[in-house]
C-alpha cells in the first residue's frame, strides 16, 4: 500500500502499521477443489489464458452488490462501470446495498433453493469480516480466482496479514482486496486543537462538553466499531487476549464491564443526552457537517480530505488515530458460487485494482480511500499516478495515524450488538 503520510511528500513505501494486523486462524473453511464449471483463466503470467476471460465478459452483465450509503462512493463505482463498458462491453450494475448482510440471505437462499452453481443474483460483492465468513464456511464462494488477476501481481500479499485473512479465516484467493482501513477520529482543529484520543481523555472531553459528542447505533458498522474501539482500549493485555476468541458467553459480561461502565458514565452528556442515536455513520457524519457535534468518526483516514474537496467541511478539519492505534482491516470484493457472469466479475475485479482505478480511490477529490498496490510492483507510468495525487494537510500520516490493530473475533461483533441494544434502546 502507498501510505498516507509519506504520500504527501511525494514519496511512498508499504505501511509497517497495517502490517500488524493478524488475524487468528480459528476456524477452517469447507475444503473445496478449483470450481469445475470456472471461466477460462490461469494465473496472471498467462496473457493467453486472461485474453480468453475477457473475451467470455463480454457482453455480460454483473450485478455489484455495494453498499451504497455513500454517494462519492456511487459515483466512483459508477464511473468504473463507464470504464469497464467502454474497455470490454460489460455492463457493471450497482445493486446498493443498505447491509451487505441482505446480498448474503439472497445468496444462502438461492443455495437453499438448488441454485448452487448458476441462477444466482449476485455476481460480484464488496464483503468482508463476518459477511465473509459466513459464505466461505458455507461452500458458497467462487474460487481461488486471485492469481488469475493480471493487476494482483501489483499486490504484496505477503507484506501485510490484512490481505491473507479476514474475519480471522485465510482469505486463500476467494477474494481480492481492494481497500485499506483504519478506525479513526474526525475534528476539525479549528474547534479542537487536541481531539481526545483515549478513553479517559474522551470521557472528561464529553463532560467538558455536553450534547456534542454521540455515535451510530449499532448494529452499524462505525457504531458496532466504536464499541469494540473502547472496549479495545479500556482493557488490559489480557482482555484483549479474550477478544481475539470466539465469545465465551460466561465470560463475556465480565470481559465486557469496563465498556458498558464507561458508557454508561458519558451517556447523560451525550448528544439528546444518550436517549437518541443517529441511525447510521453517514446520519453520525451530517450531525458533524451541521456542527451538531464536534467529533466524528472515519474509517478511512482521507474522510476529512474527501469532506474538504466536496466543500462539505472547512479548510481545518483534520483525522487523528487513536492513543494506541486503531481497529484496521481490508475490504475485499468476491463473486458468489452461483454467480452467473463469473468472467465478467472477475475482468471487474481486475479493473478494481488496476493502478488507474485505485490511484482515482486514493485521491481524496474521488474517494479517499487507501491503496491494497504495491510502490515497488508498479509500474513507472503507474508509481507516477500516485505521486501526482495531493492528498493535503488534513490526511494523516502515519505516526498521527498510529498503528493498526486487528479486529476482535467476529463472533463478538453480535454479541455486543445485542448486548448493547438490550441495554441502551428504548432509554
């Protein structure tokens, strides 16, 4: 990955913080040969064999089932679909997503249904973490296609653990990544010149200041992230042990406590005093645009940059990495088992990571979003892409970013969910 501290100087290397982040490998997916009914491929360093995928996408259509809360978001997609018809007749269909929990119940139902090789609706999904998983261990992902992907050769698989497994499960090319993140805070430095940046700090920084501080409700992804964020940061080294394991429901309440603790401390200061929260990280992010409230959330470290360039915050707002670190991952895009345009998804795929495209993610203009390439798998003319992109002041650098830190195992991600709406919904 290009980093972003380094970037802005013109220069580039791979990030040592994302490198940190390893996934445990508890489970183990269904085992499963190279599927039999596979459009024609080999690995990247057969031209022929490529040639023969592209010529088989032609003509199809993919339906990408994307999140689409994010309208930079669908616009970039947007624009890629234009590219990939113009280059090789395919015709890219976003299905927007509110859940990518909603393309995963289709894609179990139609496997429920017989429809395990052909017949399904999903020919392409942006997924990861638990989402993943669920498919994987299901049988119900196309695969291994990665090496079969001319533009993988430009990703470092075996720099940085993020790009090998998700959800604490090998990824073993059932997906391809084509984002980095990283957990972070949005302030603008106008308003507050040193954001809190720990539990305690952000405790007393909430009682300083009432009715300006509030999150997403779970189960929202930037909700669900910042309770396992402060429960991360609030235990010991032994707690956050237990976190890297399935949830030990006799253990978890205990495990749990200095979270619901510290929540409960800040919730009579909280926006609407803790009785409301918004519904979702692009309602949570507006509250901060309409300065409603003074720190937001990002988890992608360009989020202030992307604002700034859309006229959406001033000139000083600004990212900030937790004390610490912050929960980092890779998301991924694969194509299900019963996709119907398998060479199409893949010649899409390829587009995602292709330097032109994530050159146009990274720039804060498009996207903001961190490059899965490689400086030294690159190209010139594709090195020359990345260093003419001016990422500004508010994107931050490495050091101010801090070190990426692995998600806790996915079986806690619904147990804190429902832990916290049994507790915090309804007053």
């Amino acid at each position: 990955m290009m980093t972003a501290g380094v970037a802005k100087t013109g220069g580039w290397l791979l990030s040592a913080a994302a490198a940190l982040l390893i996934g445990l490998m508890v489970h183990q997916p269904v085992a499963r040969a190279a599927d039999a009914d596979a459009p024609a491929g080999a690995p990247a360093g057969d031209p022929a064999a490529w040639d023969a995928v592209l010529a088989e996408a032609r003509g199809q259509t993919v339906r990408f089932n994307a999140w689409g809360g994010d309208p930079k978001i669908n616009a970039f997609i947007a624009d890629i679909g234009r590219q990939l018809a113009d280059c090789c007749a395919i015709t890219l269909d976003q299905v927007k997503l509110a859940d990518t929990a909603e393309a995963v119940g289709r894609i179990r139902a139609e496997a429920a249904a017989g429809r395990l090789q052909d017949g399904g609706s999903v020919d392409l999904l942006w997924v990861n973490g638990e989402n993943f998983v669920a498919l994987r261990q299901a049988d119900l992902l196309y695969g291994p296609f990665l090496d079969r992907l001319p533009d993988a050769r430009a990703i470092n698989l075996g720099a940085n653990p993020a790009l090998t497994s998700d959800g604490h499960i090998p990824v073993d090319g059932y997906e391809v990544p084509w984002g980095l993140s990283q957990f972070a805070l949005v302030y603008d430095s106008a308003v507050t010149p040193r954001p809190p940046r720990g539990p305690k700090a952000l405790a007393g920084w909430i009682g300083a200041h009432p009715g300006r501080f509030t999150y997403p409700a779970p189960p929202d992804f930037i909700g669900t992230t910042f309770l396992k964020q402060m429960l991360m940061m609030l235990l010991d080294d032994a707690g956050r042990a237990a976190l890297a394991a399935p949830v030990d429901p006799a253990r978890a309440p205990l495990i749990t406590a200095p979270l619901w603790d510290w929540l409960d401390r800040v919730r009579p200061s909280l926006w609407r005093a803790g009785q409301a929260y918004p519904p979702s990280g692009p309602a949570h992010e507006q509250l901060l645009i309409d300065r409603a409230v003074d720190l937001g959330f990002a988890f992608h470290p360009g989020q202030a940059a992307s604002a700034i360039a859309a006229g959406l915050m001033a000139d000083t707002a600004r990212v900030a990495g937790w004390s610490g670190g912050g929960i980092a991952n890779a998301h991924f895009v694969a194509i299900p088992r019963n996709a119907p345009a398998k060479a199409a998804a893949m010649v899409a795929a390829n587009h995602l990571i292709s330097p032109a495209a994530q050159a146009a993610k990274l720039d804060p203009a498009v996207w903001g979003d961190m490059t899965v390439l490689a400086a030294d798998r690159l190209s010139d003319d594709g090195r020359a892409r990345f260093a003419a992109i001016d990422l500004g002041p508010a994107w931050p650098s490495d050091d101010e970013l801090g070190p990426a830190l692995p998600e806790p195992h996915p079986d806690w991600t619904g147990w804190l969910e429902a832990e916290w709406a049994r507790r915090y919904l309804g007053g």
